[in-house]
C-alpha cells in the first residue's frame, strides 16, 4: 500500500520501509511519530479512499543538506557578496501504512 502524505509544503508517495528526508520535523531520534496530511492512497495501481488511512514514520535522524552557495556580484562596481545556507532535514524511515 502506498500514500501520498504532504509535509513541509512538499508531496512524497511513501509506502512501508521507505527512507525520506523532509523538512524539519520536531522530534528525538528513534521517536515514532505520525504524518496527518494525507493527501492519497492506493494499493495494486487502484486509489483508495485517504480519509482512514495513517501513516506512521520513524525519526532515524536530524541533519542538514548539502550547502548551498549564494553569489551575488554587480559587474563594474566592486560589489561582491558570498553566503551560505544550510537546510535542516529530517530523516524518515516509514514504518507502515495502514
């Protein structure tokens, strides 16, 4: 059975034993919590009705993304800007749909 669960204003299709990093979630390694924002399921290619369906995930761990690099530069004006950005992530192991 696979979900389609919204969380961290992104869609992910999860089904059991899934790993995914999402948004920042609050919550300790090894904590159990649940995904509320069920936006779809199905099983065997067939959509199923969300509306019972809970999906429950494992935290595996709190993280960051890789870094990305901001540059900005005015050409002819000596202007140049360097920064960097770090996202926060949280790494989930999808324990079951039901």
């Amino acid at each position: 059975m696979f979900a389609i669960v919204r969380t961290g204003g992104k869609q992910y299709r999860v089904a059991a034993g899934d790993k995914i990093a999402v948004e920042k979630l609050a919550g300790e390694a090894g904590e159990t919590i649940t995904l509320g924002d069920i936006l779809l399921a199905g099983k065997d290619g067939e959509v199923t009705d969300a509306t019972g369906v809970t999906v429950s995930a494992q935290i595996i761990a709190q993280a960051k993304s890789e870094k990305v690099v901001v540059f900005k530069k005015r050409r002819r004006h000596n202007y140049r800007r360097k920064n960097g950005h770090r996202q926060q992530l949280t790494l989930l192991r999808i324990v079951s749909v039901a």
